[in-house]
C-alpha cells in the first residue's frame, strides 16, 4: 500500500468532516422543523 502524503491526508479529513457536519446539521434541523426546504436553506447555503 502507498503512503498517503500527510497534506492531502488532512485537506481529506477536512473535507470529509465538513460534509458530515453539515449532513448531521440537516438532519437535526429536520427532526426539529420538519420541512426540508427550510432546513436547506438553514444548512446547505
């Protein structure tokens, strides 16, 4: 298996964990307002 160079490793992470926050924003922002246009509007822009 190659290595991974330690910079694109962390810009990886990164992005990563940036969708999975914004994923996990939308779905509490759902179960809370129940209407998906809103949540979009409050989460992805």
């Amino acid at each position: 298996m190659k290595k991974i160079h330690p910079v694109a490793l962390v810009v990886i992470v990164l992005v990563v964990g940036f969708f999975s926050f914004k994923i996990m924003s939308f779905l509490g922002c759902y179960v809370r307002i129940e209407d998906v246009s809103k949540c979009l509007k409050l989460t992805a822009w």
